[in-house]
C-alpha cells in the first residue's frame, strides 16, 4: 500500500518545463497531442477547492484529455484522499476514503491473492496466516500487530475468484465480517480451504464489524471471538462447563427445561390433569405432595383436541389457574393478512420466540402425534429423535419444560416405557414420564405414576379423581399416595397375583345373575362393591371370563348384563350305548335376530326367532341298547352341509348323551351347583373322552 501525493502535486510531478508563477499557479507544456510540444508553456495548474483546475490557453483541452495525457484519471485530479493497493500480478485496487468507492486498474482478471510473497513465507516458516476481507484490514494487521494476513480482490462474495493453492498446507485463521455478507463470505472461504489448509479456525471482532475496528479496540488479536466452523465438530471442555443443580417446577416429576412424557388411555383425565399443572405454575402454588412450585411463569398450550373456550377455559378456571399467563396456539400466521396453517414441531423456531416473549415455563403438547411434522414416522427412532432433539435443545435454551402427552397403544405387557403411543425414542429423549391409569383398589380414582425420571429417584404414586366443580366442569381432585406403581398398573392380574380376585369376581358374578337374572350393569356393579368389595375393573375381567351377555336397551340407553344362554333339562329318556364324538359346541350355536330383537354383544347367544328373543330346548337321545349304563352318542349332523343347528353340549347336574337345542321352553338353572366351574370350557371344540363315564354330577365340562 502506498499513500498517494495530492492532486496538486501529481500533476505538476508529470508535466514538463514547470514554471512556479507569484499567485502559486504553475505554468507548463500542456501534454496532450493537439499541441505537438510546439505550443509553449500554454497550460496553467491552479489549487482549487476540492480539486486541481487546469486550463489549457490554445486549444481549451478539456479536463479528460489533460489527464489522460498523463496518465490520470479524471478522479485522481480531486482532493478526496485515494489509496492504491498494488497486487503482484498487476492489478491495481484504488479505494476513495470520503466516499469509501473502489475501482480497479491494470490487471483486472489476476487471480493472485493480495500481500502474497509475505504468505508464502510464512506458510514455508509453519506460521498461522490470517484472512481477512478487504486490503485495509491486512495493511493493518501488517503495520500494527505484526501478523501476516491476506485477502482476495473484490471482497465478498469473490472468493471463488483467486488462487488459493498458495495456502494449501497452512494454517488458516478466518476474521469475517460481523454482518450477513461476511457470514457468507467466510462460509465459502471454509469449504474452499477445508481440503487445502491443514487447519481452519473462524473468529470475529469482539468489539465493531471487522479485524480493523478489533485492533483499534483492543490493539492485538487475542481477545477475538472463536466462532464453530460450519460442518466442524463444536466442542466444549468439561473444564469450561460450571456445574449446576437440576431445577424443578415440581419436584421428582416436572424437571425445568426437560423433556417430560404423559401417558395414558383416553377418558382418564390426561389434558385435565395437564392443565392442572399449568394453573399451579401460573400461580406459584402448592403441589400435591406439599412442595412449593418456585418457578412460576407463563404456560404455552398446543391442543388438537379440545376446544378452547368450552373446555379449556372452563377448566383453567376450575383449577384456579391466572388464564392471563396461559397462551393457546392457534396456527402459524403465512401473511398479513391473518391466514394461519397448523403448527407442528417443525417449527420450533417459531415456538422458541413465543417461548422466550412470555418467559413461559411450561410447553403443553396434547397430543404429540398431532403435531409431528409431516412425513415423520412416529414409529422410527431416528425420525422421532430427530424432531425431538431440536424440541429439547429449546426446552434446555430457554429453560421451559416440555409435556409431551401421548396414549397408550396396544402392545400387551407391562413394561411402561414400551406402551406410550410411538417410538420408544420419545420416552428415550424425555428425561422424566409420567402414567395415567385406574386405580385397582378403587374405581372411582386414578393414579398418577412414574414411568422414568432420569435426574431423581422415583416419586411416590398419587392418587386423584375428577370431580364437578358445580358447574359441569371436570377438575382434579388429590386423594393420596398409592402403592401401586407403573408396572404394576400396566400389568395383566394374572400377572401380579390378581388372578384370585378375577376368580372370586368370576363366582360371585355367576351366582348373582343365577339368582337375579338379567340385571342392569349398574346395580351389579353397586352389588359387587358393596357385598364383596369387588372393584369395577375386576369386575369387568369377570365379565369377560364369563362371556356374559351384554344387553342394551331403550333411550337413554340401559346396558344389562346376564348369564350366556344355557339350559338344565328334564330327566332324559334311555340313551344308546352308541359312543363317539360330541361334535361342534360353542361356535355352531348361532345368533339370529329378528327385525325387533334386542341389540345383544354375547359370545354365545341363541336362536331367536323373527320377533324377539329365543328359548331353549331339550331333545333326547335315540334309545338306549339293551341296557347298562347310559353313553355319550353322536349328535344330530344337521343338513347335507353337515351343519349342526344350534346344539350345546352337556349341561351341569344333565346324565351323558343329553343335546340342548333352541326349540321349546326349559327352566334355567337354579342353583349354585349347576354353575360351570370352569365357563371357558363351554366354548371348547375338544371331543368328549370315550372312556369318560362320570354322570352329570361331576362333569365340569
């Protein structure tokens, strides 16, 4: 870089036979070629206000022509300071530093980088190199901290422009520019050195845009910026890192800007318990076990399922929450004029400037799978963390917790972090999930359980129920502790030593609806509870253990409940000695229904005829041999198809070789002991045992 004379004297250094007049003008040859040298001293110089004034006496040459005869521009003959930075391969970069305008001359298509023997030095001397993004900030670096640096001509943007070889092997430090073109420019000066320099490391100024204001600053280069490389691994030693305490909105359950799972079927209270705790948190309130919330703030709500002004309001306020802190996303605005498309977890940018906006503590998403981006397989771990990695990192950024609820699926067992709706990647990036289940010791209750907390041991379980708040709306009421935790929520009865109560259930049911008959399933439910503390969910397994028919009618609907149709008979006539096998049982008994028959969802009905219910009849067996003991024989075969109508097989306290067919009227059974002990067996497609000769008495099958 070289400072230039003024204007004044650049002329007067390239014009010929100079003679200095009193008034300090000069006096001289004018060089163009109108004059052919022959025209005197015909040219006088003069210092005008901002620029040098020349004026040629014979032939009125004009200011263009004047400089270039000397190899001037035009520009040049100003006062305006002009700095020139010389390029080794010719090309010259003028930059006017009142206006701050640059123009190249000389070799305008070099490709050489700018200051280059002193790089190639210092790449052959293993000294850093540093990258800066005009002339001026290399020039600066030279002069006042002693660093060899360099830049490519034309700045940003021209990067692809110049050679780079020179710098291949060296180690390379990138100053950008503190604003979005510098950003860019530093970005492709990355990747076209990434396979060139043996290291790249990118800085910026800590104080101003560019290395020059740094130096100014703070006048060497130590205290720059290091900022991650684009593609490069970010990296942070652990020496660096200030150790913490967790933080909890609610202790044990809720960690502060985490992850956090609900799970549990639909109808239980997820979205009312949810919103819950963004009314304890909106108030700073106390939470069920006697823990104080001690990070109150705002709440953000995405709901895909409940309406926002007949039940989420309703139920904020039943739950005493400040709705003035509660915020319902509605959509994702695409213009100005108001047009909104649904939100997802695409968006988490979107979500991360609400989030720090309303210094908002707690994100409700209910339910997860509505708000999966699109094309997102909630199945695949990878996707699934993906979406969620990015949800997390902003619940960690802005300190939010994040409730993630979800139903349960299908899957039978009772391992809980496999039944949550999805991939078990979700309860994998959550570091806390919690269960919604039925309470076993009390149907009218729930349990509020943990499935996981990876920053704390286990919390107790904790009961709740929903109750009317006298307006109709749903809210939550705490009971206590439970001793009951996910796994144990989650498993079969038979699983868990439950069995004997299904069993006991089962018993008691049977001889209820011997003794009753059809009954309302509300008052055998109210029976079962008040005269054997049988809960409603066992109850219902005993239900199903016995395939009792369910039975609904009128309007409103009345469900009732009884026994599956079976019948005694009356004492048979002899039966054949004839053996063989009893055919088909369960399934072959068909259900028809007439145009006005009951609505009926029974594992095994009857035939019933056009108008109503069917009855049951009892046919005989052929007749018997010469004597002895009466035998089981082959049943009726039905039709050519070989279609049995509607025959069941033996009945309790009924002698061996006795068929049941829906024909005319019988008496049901009556007492306890014609009750099957073993019901399932009813629906058995076994043959019966040849050799079994025990009378009705004592066949359970």
């Amino acid at each position: 870089m070289m400072m230039n004379p003024s204007p004044f004297d650049l002329v007067v250094s390239r014009l010929a036979d100079v003679r200095p007049q009193p008034d300090g003008s000069i006096r001289a040859v004018c060089p163009t070629a109108a004059h052919n040298g022959n025209a005197g001293r015909n040219l006088t110089v003069r210092r005008g206000n901002k620029a040098v004034l020349l004026t040629c006496w014979s032939h009125q040459c004009t200011y263009q022509e004047i400089a270039e005869a000397l190899g001037l521009e035009v520009c040049d003959l100003f006062d305006e300071p002009v700095t020139r930075y010389q390029y080794p391969d010719g090309r010259i970069v003028h930059k006017r530093h009142a206006t701050k305008q640059f123009w190249q001359t000389g070799n305008k298509s070099g490709t050489a980088l700018y200051n280059l023997d002193a790089v190639k030095h210092a790449v052959q001397q293993g000294d850093p190199v540093y990258l800066v993004e005009g002339e001026k900030d290399v020039e600066n670096l030279r002069t006042i901290a002693g660093i060899v640096a360099t830049c490519n001509a034309g700045g940003a943007g021209k990067a692809a422009n110049s050679d780079w070889e020179p710098l291949r092997g060296a180690t390379v430090r990138i100053i950008r520019d503190n604003d979005d073109p510098g950003r860019r420019h530093a970005a492709e000066l990355v990747e076209i050195l990434a396979p060139l320099a043996d290291a790249v490391t990118l800085h910026e100024a800590r104080t101003g845009k560019d290395a020059s204001d740094h130096l100014a600053a703070h006048g060497d280069l130590t205290d720059l910026v290091s900022v991650d490389v684009p593609g490069d691994l970010s990296v942070v030693r652990l020496a660096d890192v200030t150790a913490e305490e967790v933080r909890w909105l609610w202790p044990g359950r809720l960690p502060a800007g985490k992850l956090v799972t609900l799970d549990g079927d639909p109808g239980l209270g997820k979205s009312t318990l949810a919103l819950t705790f963004a009314a304890t948190i909106t108030r700073g309130g106390i939470w069920p076990d006697g823990t104080r919330c001690d990070h109150p703030g705002d709440v953000i709500l995405l709901s895909a399922e409940d309406g926002l002004a007949d039940t989420i309001r309703p139920r904020l306020d039943a739950a005493d929450a400040d709705v003035r802190r509660v915020h319902a996303v509605q959509g994702v605005k695409l213009d100005d004029s108001g047009t909104l498309r649904p939100p997802t977890l695409a968006d988490v940018d979107e979500l991360e400037r609400l989030v720090r906006r309303t210094h908002a503590r707690l994100l409700v998403i209910d339910v997860l799978m509505a708000y999966l981006p699109g094309g997102t397989d909630s199945h695949k771990d990878s996707d699934i963390r993906r979406t969620l990695s990015r949800l997390a990192a902003l619940a960690d950024r802005a300190g939010c917790t994040v409730l993630l609820l979800r139903h349960l699926n299908k899957t039978k067992g009772n391992d809980p972090m496999y039944r949550g709706g999805g991939s078990i990647g979700i309860v994998g990036a959550a570091r806390a999930g919690l269960l919604v289940a039925p309470n076993p010791d009390d149907d009218q209750t729930r349990v509020l359980a943990a499935v996981k907390s990876n920053l704390a041991s286990l919390p107790d379980s904790l009961t709740y129920e929903l109750v009317d708040d006298g307006c109709g709306v749903a809210r939550v009421a705490w009971t206590g502790v439970s001793a009951h935790d996910a796994r144990g929520l989650l498993a079969d009865p038979d699983d868990t030593g439950q069995g004997e109560r299904v069993e006991h259930a089962q018993h008691w049911l049977a001889d209820y609806l011997e003794v009753h008959g059809e009954s309302p399933s509300k008052d055998v439910k109210a029976a079962a509870r008040r005269e054997a503390g049988i809960t409603e969910r066992t109850l219902q397994r005993a239900v199903q253990r016995l395939r009792v028919t369910v039975v609904e009618e009128g309007f409103p609907r009345i469900t009732k409940w009884a026994l599956p149709c079976r019948a005694t008979t009356p004492e048979p006539p002899p039966v054949s000695p004839k053996r063989g096998a009893t055919g088909a049982t369960g399934p072959d008994l068909r259900l028809v229904v007439g145009a006005t028959g009951r609505k009926t969802q029974s594992r095994l009905d009857c035939e019933t005829g056009a108008t109503g219910p069917g009855t049951l009849s009892a046919e005989a067996d052929p007749p018997e041999s010469d004597g002895g003991d009466p035998a089981p024989f082959d049943p009726p075969t039905g039709d050519e198809s070989g279609e049995n109508h509607g025959y069941l097989p033996r009945t309790p306290g009924a002698r061996p070789g006795v068929w049941i067919r829906a024909r005319t009227p019988v008496t049901p059974p009556t007492t306890p002991a014609q009750i099957p002990q073993k019901p399932d067996a009813l629906f058995a497609d076994d043959e019966v045992d040849p050799d079994d000769t025990r009378d009705g008495d004592d066949d359970n099958t």
